[in-house]
C-alpha cells in the first residue's frame, strides 16, 4: 500500500518511491489496478527503508439529497 490508485473521485498526479539501498524497481498492475512494486537489491544489506511520497487530487462526491429521493405520499406517517 506504498502508492494509490486512480479511482472515481482521486486522481493520482504524481508517486514517487525511493529506497536507501540499491535496487532496482519493475512496476506491473494488479488484477485490481493496484500498482506492484517488484524490488530486485543489488548487494545484502541489513537495513532497508522504502519511501513513498504520493501527490493526489481528491473530489469528494456530492452528498446524497435523500428529501429529494421521498415520494409526497410519503412525507408524513402512518403512510401506504
């Protein structure tokens, strides 16, 4: 879970992942569009740290406008 996805109402601008060891990084897509980072380490190494830095822009949906969604007959109880 180091990089998002595209979705409806977020859109991926930018991902960056970097790693304090030399690696070499081979991206592919999930079955789900995820995106899969495969790691290949050039020399053993004791400690490894991955950074992942994410830009995004977010649209939140409109809120649902349940009043608009109640028939007339129904507005008030007991109702058929």
């Amino acid at each position: 879970m180091l990089r998002l996805r595209d979705s409806r109402n977020f859109r991926l601008l930018c991902a960056l992942l970097a790693t304090t060891s030399p690696v070499r990084l081979r991206w592919k897509h999930g079955m789900f569009r995820e995106s899969i980072a495969i790691a290949s380490f050039e020399d053993e190494t004791d400690v490894s740290e991955f950074i992942s830095t994410i830009e995004g822009k977010h649209d939140p949906a409109a809120p649902l406008d349940v009043a608009s969604l109640i028939e007339p007959y129904a507005e008030t109880q007991p109702f058929a």
